[in-house]
C-alpha cells in the first residue's frame, strides 16, 4: 500500500506536502504513511481514496483495477 500511495502522488506531480494538506493531516504524518512507520487509518485511507478517485481494494492492493466504487 506505501509504494501505490507514493506512486499516486508522484505520478501527479504532488508533493507530499499538497496530499497532506487535502487530507487535512501533518505533512510528517503523511510521510510516516508513505514509509510504513505508520498505519493508515480508514478514515484517511477512506479520504486518500476520494483524493485520488480510486478504489480502496487498489489503495490496499487487491486489487490492479483502480475503478473507485460506484456510490
């Protein structure tokens, strides 16, 4: 899941700056995230999933097909 996080972002050209604060989240804490230091909650992995309009089965690598869930 770190290595998708990361990838995401930087694929957008995004620093993990600009991701933490969408996320409403310390820059530190973010990276921690992105490092594996730290779980992400499913709050914010709930938020990253809408931020980058991708499944959470994607995010948590179950899946390869990123179609976020249809509400």
């Amino acid at each position: 899941m770190k290595l998708r996080i990361k990838d995401m972002r930087e694929d957008r050209d995004l620093s993990q700056e600009a991701v933490a604060q969408a996320l409403h989240i310390p820059r530190a804490t973010y990276c921690n995230y992105e490092t594996g230091r730290r779980n992400i909650p499913n709050d914010v992995l709930c938020s990253l999933a809408d931020f980058y309009n991708v499944s959470l089965d994607y995010l948590l690598g179950r899946s390869d097909d990123c179609t976020p869930f249809r509400k």
